[in-house]
C-alpha cells in the first residue's frame, strides 16, 4: 500500500509543478528566498521604486519654465533613483540566474528523477497483486517488464496515475473560471477558427512566462528618456564592448526562401492585399499588422485566418465581377506582430491584457509554423519597434520556448529586425547577437526612425527637424545609420535590408508620375549602391523599377561580400542633424493634414491610406504628430511668413483642414476625435509615445471591450 501510495504522490507532485508552471513557482521561491536572505536589498527596492514615483509625479506637476529650479532639483532626483534602482535590479538579476539554475535542478531531481529512482529499484516489485483471470491476455502487459506475473510493475503503475491525474486535471479546469477571457464578441468566425483551445492555451504559457519581463523592459525605456532629457546623450553600451570587437560569432546562415530578397513588398494582411502582394513578383511580402494595419479585433483575426488560407493555398477572393487567386509560386511569406509597447485588450489571461507582440505572434506560429516547414519554408518575422538589446533577448526566448512548444528545431524561426527607434541605432551588434541563432538581418525603419529622434530628442531645442520632406535620406543622422547598419550586417553575414519608398503610383497625370517613379528610381540606387541587399516597396506597381535597379547593380543574391570597412560612425555621427531645411506654411499644413486624415481612417479600421499620391502609415502619421508638437514646443517659426508656430495656429489649421477630410469613408465622429487629441498634444509637456496607444481605448470600445483593459501599457 505504502509504494502505491508514493507512486501516486510522486505523479501527482510532478503533474501539479507542470500545471501550476515552473516559472510561477520560481517566481514564489524566488521571491521568498530575496525576502529571507536579501531583505535588505528589497527594502531598497520598495524605497527607491516610491521615491521614484513620487518624484516623478511631482516633476510632471511642475512647470520648466516657470519654476526651473524646483523643476531640475526634482530631474535629478529621478534620475539619481532610477541609476541607482536599475544598479539594484542589475544585483538581483545575477543572483536570480544562479537562483534559476539551481531551483529548477532541485525540481527534476525531486520529481521526475526520484521517480525515475524509485522505478528502477522496485522493478522487480510487485506494486499490487491482480485477482487471478480478471485482465486475461493483458496480464503479462500490467506486469511488464520485470514483475511477478499477475502484479502491477511500478512503470504501468506510473502511467495509470497519470492518466487519472490528467482526467482530473480537465475536470478541475472545466470547474474552475477560465484563465484566458475574450471579451468581445466581434468575428465570431474567424474567432472559432483562431482562437481555439490549443492556440489559447499556447498564448497563455506566453504570457505567464514573459509578460513580466516585458513590462520591466518597458519600464526600463523611460530611464533611458529620464537620462536623455538631462542632457545625458545616447552611446555604444560600455558593457558589450567585447560583442562589437568580437569578429568570430556570425549569424545563421539564411532560412529556405530567405537567400534572396532583393524587393519586399508590404501591406495590411487584409484578404485582396495578401493575394496581390504574393502575387507580386517580389521575392517576399511582409503581411503587417503592425503599422499599416488598423487594430480592431476583426482585423486581427480576419488577418490570421487569411495568412493561414494563403499558406495552404486555399485562398481567393471575388470583387468586381473579378476572381483573385494564388499564382503556382507565390513570394515568401513574412509576418509583422504588433510591437511591445501595445496591449491586446480584447483578451486576458488571469485578468491582465495580453500584449500585442505575443498575441499576433502566438497564433500566427501556433497554426502555421509546422504546415511552412512542411512546405519548405518557416515561420519567419520582422520584429518592430525595439529599443535595447535586452527586448531581442526576450524575443529570442520565446522563440525558443515556442520551438520547444510545439517540437520543432531551435533555429527554425527567422526574424528580421527593424532599426527604427534612436537608441536600437547604438545596439545593433548587440541585437543581432542575442538573436543570433535566428536572425535574418535588420531594416532600415527610417520613417519610425524619424519619429523616434524627434520623440528621444525631445527636451533638445537644438534637435528641432524641417519639414518631412526635408528629412531625407541624405540628412547626416539618417546617412549614419543606414551605413553602420549595412557595415554591421554584413560582418555578421545577415541581410542589410532598406526602407520604404512613400511614394506610389499617380493616375491620370502622367508628368507626376514620372517624378514620383523618378524618386523611387533613385531611391533604390541609392541603396543598392550603398550595400543594401534589398529594398521595400508599397505597391506592387513599383516592383519592376525596384527589381529592375538591384538587378542591374546587385549580380548575386545579397551583397554580403561588400563589408563597408571605410565606414567609420561615432556616436555623434548618429544624432548629426545639422542638414539644410526649412520650416514652411506648406509643412504644417502638410502634417496636420498627414495627422489628422490617417488617425482618423485609422480609427474607422484602416491603418494606411493615400494621401497626396504617398502612402501614409502609423510611422509618418507620427513623425507629422510629433514635429508638429516639436515646432510649438521650441516656438519655431515659419520661414516664408515668419509666424511663429503656436497652439493657436494649430488649432486654426486643424479647423481650416478637417472640412476638407470629409468623406463617404471617414466618419464625423472619427475627425472631431483626432481634431481634439492633435490640439491637446501641442499643449503636452511633453508628446505622446505612441497615438496608437493613445486611440487604442476607441477601438476596444468599439469591440465591445470593458474599460478596465481599454487602455495599454504605454
């Protein structure tokens, strides 16, 4: 009896760590074992935390200009904390790796290993004795393999008590209220189809285990921006010195269908967009649901089931009168999620949003990954938004915890990351070093990498940008960049892909679009001629002229061998604005329009639009936000009226634009909202991070969404 009740116990202990999570109980131990033997350092934890806080909502209540004194006393105090608080974290991450490893050894041994102890020395045992004729035949298999015939072996024991465990284990979680909660009842289809069983059980392990580490990294961007606002600049982390000079380790070697990709074309993953850019005839597309994609929840899922159709090509569409279908070979599929920064608010596990990163992440590879590699291709990913190596180190661990997940080899996802925010420019060895195993590059973000100078450089008067059009390429701290990027790839043997050319195609002016094709022409010259190994487009019109540049200039399938060694960029080169331009009435006309018209499109569910014969997304809607806010900040004024630009002044454009943005397709409704949020983002301290964070709750609301998660992280 003793034996069958340890077994018993031993199958029970183990199932019941399995269930409750190895990480949540780490998590608990861990906690005890810092309050016992670290109590201390907590407590410096929990003082500095509060200090932190009540600094900074006091910083936010006082005003630079009219009390600067107090206003500075109360920075450094901030920043004091948050160095001292991040030296402090720094302690307790180290003692938590050593932690890990031995906790998580002291749980094999205590549960799979004492069984595996306890099954070896009584296999010869006989746990119970079975009544005489009762299993016939099946005797000799309950005893099997060594003991006494008519008995129950310890091994068969074993198996039985996890059968019944596993039963019971459904039964409690049928009584229980479920973890993962959807709170909306849109696309109910397409949530049949997305949001099944598996798929909700695998997001969840992904929230449990990497939410946490998420909002830590989020936390740990405003200590960068707190030290940037001081006047601290930004610069090559000191402490991975040793990954940049280091020119052994390289990347792996390019995924099956990722060896060439000299024209990538992108696009929101909606049905009539995904079968056009596939059949493009550029090497991949990038289904985005990130910066071109509006996200409702209909959007997201209608998104997925798409991708999911496309990669078993059983997708069509009919419009028009006219059918859409997969040609015989299709471009290679890649997949944007959202970037760390957005909640997913429709749904929640053990009542906390998921974020936005995972969510997309988590059903696109749970239903696709293993049907790609059938296929001979993979799951592969750009990845947006990041702005330390540490975000990519958390990537790469759910790569590998997904590839584990569903049993397929480590390395098998690729990713591809975009560039596009000031202080990633600094890391970028750094990130290619933490994704190593599954990089396939990095991409020239310039649009996002615009936004985020203007918004970094943020309490610098002397970082204040011209119009848009301005800022081009050629501009030095775009320059620099682009070519660190390329010189940086190509030692690691990845692919140095370019951005985004806005413009597209103009109809029934012929003349404008020549100049519009011209721009793009050179644009791809440029990128070629600096190394580039491939490009962006955003029309599947403009593929020939992209194609037909890097054909001409690029003969193999990258340009790995061009290693850049005459580049040579400090950390002044990467915030060098000091480019001609002009602030103009054309501009600020120009982002209030860009402004205004795309955050209202998207809010009625589409998150890009034409406008002006360019392509507007989320990124140039916020670098139009952004400088607009720059200009009255620092009282810029116009150069060809001499008006300084005030709130007053927006608030006249913003009326004087929104009549002429009515349309059949854009609600009233939608362009009071965003008339309101632009007039009160020139009022703000400071901008916004995000608009979309900003307008998410409208969209929750409208799915349907209750208000406590309408509202994300940052």
């Amino acid at each position: 009896m003793s034996l069958i009740i340890a077994i018993f116990g031993l199958v029970f202990m183990t199932d019941l760590i399995s269930w409750i999570g190895k990480s949540v109980l780490l998590e608990l131990v861990y906690s005890l074992y810092l309050r016992v033997f670290f109590s201390a350092k907590m407590v410096e934890q929990r003082r500095l935390k509060s200090e932190i806080l009540a600094n900074k909502k006091e910083l936010l209540q006082t005003s630079a200009q009219d009390h600067f004194a107090k206003w500075a006393k109360l920075r450094r105090s901030v920043d004091k904390g948050l160095s001292d608080l991040e030296k402090l974290n720094s302690d307790l991450s180290s003692t938590r790796s050593s932690f890990s490893l031995r906790f998580n050894t002291f749980l094999w041994i205590s549960t799979s290993g004492v069984q595996f102890v306890v099954g070896w020395w009584y296999r010869k045992s006989a746990v119970f004795y079975l009544p005489p004729g009762w299993f016939g035949p099946l005797t000799w298999w309950l005893s099997f393999p060594f003991a006494p015939a008519g008995s129950v072996s310890c091994g068969v024991w074993q198996m039985a008590c996890r059968r019944v465990i596993k039963v019971g284990e459904r039964v409690v979680k049928e009584l229980m209220p479920p973890g993962v909660q959807i709170h909306s009842k849109e696309a109910q289809k397409a949530q049949a189809e997305i949001l099944t069983d598996g798929a909700l059980e695998f997001l969840a392990a992904l929230h449990r285990t990497f939410d946490a580490t998420r909002h830590s990294l989020l936390f740990a961007r405003d200590a960068v921006q707190q030290r940037l606002d001081a006047g601290v600049p930004l610069d090559f982390p000191p402490e991975t010195a040793h990954i940049r000079a280091d020119p052994s380790w390289l990347c792996a070697p390019p995924a099956p269908g990722l060896e060439d990709r000299r024209v990538e074309i992108t696009g929101p993953p909606d049905r009539k967009m995904v079968i056009n850019a596939l059949n493009s005839g550029t090497k991949t597309f990038m289904a985005d649901f990130e910066d071109s994609c509006a996200p409702s929840l209909t959007n997201m899922l209608t998104g997925q089931v798409n991708l999911k159709d496309a990669i078993r090509r059983k997708i069509d569409f009919e419009s028009g009168g006219k059918a859409y279908k997969l040609v015989e070979n299709p471009a290679v599929l890649i997949v944007r999620p959202r970037g760390w920064h957005l909640d997913e608010p429709r749904v929640t596990v053990d009542n906390a949003p998921v974020s936005a990163s995972i969510f997309d992440f988590a059903l696109y590879f749970y239903h696709n990954a293993q049907e790609l590699v059938a296929r001979g291709s993979g799951p592969y990913f750009y990845l947006p938004k990041m702005e330390h190596y540490r975000e990519a180190r958390l990537w790469n661990d759910i790569f590998n915890f997904s590839q584990s997940y569903i049993h397929i080899p480590h390395g098998t996802i690729r990713a591809t990351v975009l560039i596009e925010t000031l202080p990633a420019a600094f890391q970028m060895d750094e990130i290619l070093f933490e994704l190593r195993q599954h990089s396939s590059g990095l991409n020239c973000g310039r649009w996002d990498y615009i936004f985020s100078f203007i918004k970094r450089n943020r309490a610098n008067s002397t970082a204040v940008l011209p119009d848009r059009k301005d800022v081009t390429m050629e501009a030095p701290f775009m320059d620099a960049y682009v070519r660190l990027l390329i010189k940086t790839c190509h030692r690691r043997k990845v692919a140095a892909m370019g951005g985004m050319s806005a413009q597209i195609p103009v109809k029934d002016d012929p003349k404008a679009n020549d100049l519009a094709m011209k721009k793009v022409r050179d644009d791809k010259l440029r990128e070629v001629t600096n190394g580039h190994d491939g490009t962006w487009i955003a029309h599947p019109l403009i593929n020939k002229i992209a194609t037909d540049v890097f054909n001409e200039h690029m003969v193999g399938p990258n340009q790995y061998h061009v290693l850049r060694e005459d580049v040579k960029v400090t950390a002044a080169d990467l915030v060098n604005n000091n480019f001609a331009g002009k602030i103009t009435q054309d501009g600020v006309r120009a982002n209030v329009a860009a402004a205004l018209a795309y955050s209202a499109a998207w809010l009625g569910g589409n998150g890009c639009i034409p406008l002006n014969w360019l392509m507007e997304d989320a990124a140039t809607a916020e670098i139009s936000r952004c400088q607009i806010w720059q200009w009255v900040k620092y009282n810029s004024r116009i150069s060809d009226s001499g008006e300084h630009i005030t709130p007053e002044l927006i608030d006249r454009i913003v009326d004087d634009v929104v009549p002429t943005l009515k349309s059949a397709s854009v609600k009233q409704q939608n362009l009071d909202i965003v008339a309101r949020y632009i007039k009160k983002q020139v009022r703000q301290e400071w901008p916004s991070e995000f608009l979309t964070s900003d307008l998410m709750s409208y969209l929750a609301v409208a799915d349907g969404c209750p208000p406590q998660w309408q509202k994300s992280a940052l």
